[in-house]
C-alpha cells in the first residue's frame, strides 16, 4: 500500500482510498484500494453528509464483509447515529427497507459482481435514491480528506433490525403458479441464494444456490459468457423453458433461452413491456432505458403504445430520471431493471418473477421464450465491446467527427456519443472508472455491423 502526503488543513492524508471512490459507489479490493480505517471514517461522516440519525446497514456474504461491517458500525456510533442492522441481505432488500422504513441513509456492503478479493459500499439517501459520486460522494471524500474523526460524548446504539418477511410478501405479490414450467436458476453463490427457495419452492433446478463469497464455481458476473457456461448446459440437458442467472447481490438478473442462447439483457426490457401492456393493460405507458439499447427495443415498446426515453447509463442516474418521467419501469443492457411499484429501484428476483410470467402465459399458449425473444430482435447487434484507450476523450472526439460528416440522423451526447443512422448506429462512451472506452454497435445485417465496426477500431487503433 503506498501513501501520498497531501498537505490540508495540516493534516496528512492517506490518498489510496481516492481510488474507491467510482461514479456510483465506493468499491475496490479490501485492504488494497480500501480498509477498515477508511470504512471506519465513511461510517463516521456519512450520519453528517446525509443528515440522519438512524443508518440502515446490510452486507453480503463476502468474505470481508462482516469485518467492513463492523468497523462502519463502529464509525457510525462514534459520530452518535444508532445503526439498524439488517444482516445479510439482498441489495433490493435494502432499497426496499429504505423507502418502505423511512430512513435518510443506508449502505449496502457489497462489490456486486466483482471477483470475491473486491469489496465496496452502496450508499442510499431518503426515498432510497442513489448516493453516487456527484451526488454526495464527491462531498464524503473531500471530507474524509480535510477531516479527522472525534467520537462523539454520547454514541450511538446498534439495533436488530430484520424485515426479510416483509420483503418476501412484496416480492409474493408477483408470484405465480409455475407447475407447467421447467427453469434453471444459477445464484452464482450470491445474495439471490437467500431468497430464491423461500419464494419459489424446490419446483425449479437450482445451481450454486448455496451463499459463498469465495463464489466457488465462477464470478458472479453474468455478463461474462464463462459464468454462464453451466446454466446453458444445465438447460440443455434438462429441456429447460428457460434459464434465469444473478448477480452477487441479485439487483441484476440475466436469462437464457430453452435453446441455451444468451439473452441480450436490452431485449427483457421489452418483454417486461409485453407483461405490463398485454398482460396488465397498464395506463402508464412511459418506459426507460439506457443509450446502449437495441432499437427493436424501442420498436417493439411503441408498437405496443408505450412511450419510449433514453437516458445515462448506470443506476445513479437512471432512478433519478425514472422520477423525473414518472416511468413505469426501465431496463438497462447491463441487466440493471427498474420498476415504479419498487421505489424506482433494481431488482433481480423482482424482475424474474415477472419474466416467469411472461414466460407462463406464452407456454400455456403453445409458444417458446425465444419465438417471443425473435419477435423483438430484427437487428445485428455487437453488445458492449471495449478498447483500453487513455486518451478517452480525444478519441471519442475524433470518432464522433468522423462519422458526423454522414449526415446521421441524430446525435446524443449525453453519455459519450449515440450517432444514428437510417440502418445502424452506435454508442461510444468512457468508463467511470477505468481507462477503457466502450463501444456499442447495431446495424440491419451482420455485413454492415462488421463493416462499421471495422472502421471505428481502426479509428481506434492510433490511441491503444
């Protein structure tokens, strides 16, 4: 571990824990890019920064995580707030609990689907919005920099404070009679391993549904098409109508046709448009999603009457739009799904319960997942690809410059470029967090696609 001197406010400042701070959360490997002195100062000023009394806290199975508990707990008494300490959880547990509860602040332990040596904290504000770095983490760290803890004369009190039974009633509502449908579920030894069972009972085939954060069978990453390897066997063997994978802390889900083919995550957002139009006949036709997403995603939506926005990726931004357009519900490709009735929140198990529907009703019609999952897709599409680039935005720059003298029909700018054409486009945005610019590309064949794709790296290659 190095250290930086900063001279402020006569204090000398450690400067690795700068590292952890990223665009939506706090996250790095423990005792590397982060440790317990630095949770130890977070717990401390986040009562502060948030102005609440009374935190929320959780944490998932990782290895750390009951120690990163311990020293934030310690942190927040110190300062005088009193902990609510929910245990393991889910991180849609706790943006349940803090809507549902009232709570000001809540921090979820968790590094989501990174390797098991990451860790991190997701900090919620009143109504469970998302605290990201330009939304108040920006303010904890300069505090934490310029700052040095003084516990406080009176500290504060740790409270129990368990509503797993109510949750599970929430997420009961959603539930259905599933005994004419064969599925896989993969919890990728992850928080969805707490809950699964005790909603859908042993009718389905369960894989890695033992909580581990060692996440001995693979990362609990579903967007790595290693981890999800054993669902797609699994389905296959078994005849299975459907195979449903999560994430370490089960805010995001991905599924698996019956044919063993990955599902782009852009198109569920469609199919959750089927659920809440056809099956619901819902009045609130208003949908998000992020600018990485499919146009048949937007397509199939307006068909059906929906009306249609895009908008940043990432959750920190997404629920903060879904209030401002009173959308019902939103999707982005990385597999994050937001929903009205949940507080504008992501859910993993939320969002399988209504695919499971969804996936009842066609089945009882004599149809398949993937003939409705071929309905929605008309178009080649890359997914998301990625170049290791340093210069980020010169080459974003020269990439949009480029391709502007086409006459594209649109250009977004709001999260690095989207430039439309009549038969393709593309996103190319930065990371938040790392030197890496990402790409997305969708066209009306696979000869276009790997045409335009071409000329971008090649654009590309100047900066690698």
């Amino acid at each position: 571990m190095y250290l930086i001197i900063i001279k402020s406010f006569g204090k000398i400042i450690r400067g690795d824990i700068l590292k952890a701070f990223k665009a939506y959360d706090i996250r790095g490997v423990y005792n590397k890019d982060f440790n317990g002195d630095d949770v130890y100062k977070i717990g401390y000023f986040l009562p502060e920064l948030l102005e609440a009394r009374k935190i929320l806290v959780a944490r998932d199975v990782r290895i750390s995580s009951s120690e990163i508990y311990n020293r934030l707990a310690e942190g927040i008494t110190d300062s005088g707030a009193d902990v609510y300490y929910l245990g393991l959880a889910t991180t849609p547990m706790v943006y349940f609990g803090t809507a549902k509860y009232n709570f000001n602040a809540s921090v979820q332990i968790t590094a989501s689907h990174n390797p098991p040596e990451y860790n991190g904290l997701k900090i919620s504000r009143t109504d469970a919005l998302p605290v990201g770095y330009e939304m108040g983490l920006n303010k904890l760290e300069k505090i934490i920099e310029t700052q040095n803890p003084i516990p406080a004369k009176v500290k504060g009190v740790i409270h129990d404070f368990n509503y797993q039974e109510d949750y599970l009633n929430f997420l009961n509502k959603y539930k259905s009679d599933y005994s004419n449908l064969n599925v896989a579920i993969d919890s990728s030894n992850g928080m969805a391993a707490l809950l699964l069972e005790k909603i859908l009972g042993d009718e389905f085939i369960y894989i890695n549904n033992i909580m581990d954060g060692n996440f001995p069978s693979h990362d609990p990453n579903p967007l790595i098409e290693e981890n999800v390897k054993q669902l797609k066997e699994l389905v296959l063997e078994n005849n299975c109508d459907l195979g449903i994978i999560f994430d370490g802390d089960a805010d995001r889900v991905m599924f698996v046709d019956e044919n063993g083919k990955f599902i782009s995550p852009d198109i569920i957002t469609a199919v959750l448009a089927r659920y809440y139009y056809l099956e619901n006949n819902n009045k609130n036709k208003v949908v998000l999603h992020d600018i990485r997403t499919s146009r048949a995603v937007s397509e199939y939506i307006e068909k059906l009457g929906g009306e249609v926005h895009m908008w940043k990726v990432g959750h920190a931004y997404a629920k903060l739009k879904l209030r401002m357009i009173d959308a019902l519900f939103g999707g982005e490709l990385a597999g994050h799904y937001y929903f009205k009735e949940f507080y504008n929140c992501d859910s993993g198990i939320l969002t399988a319960l209504i695919v499971l529907q969804v996936l009842k009703e066609l089945k009882e019609s004599g149809d398949k997942f993937s003939s409705l999952i071929d309905s929605i897709t008309k178009y080649s599409f890359s997914g998301e690809i990625n170049f290791r680039i340093e210069e980020k935005e010169k080459a974003m720059i020269e990439i949009k410059d480029y391709f502007a003298q086409y006459n594209p029909d649109r250009i977004l700018d709001f999260d690095g470029y989207r430039i439309e054409y009549s038969d393709w486009w593309f996103n190319i945005r930065p990371s938040n967090t790392e030197p890496y610019l990402r790409l997305v590309v969708e066209a009306e064949d696979d000869i276009l696609l790997n045409e335009k794709l071409e000329k971008i790296k090649n654009i590309l290659k100047k900066y690698r």
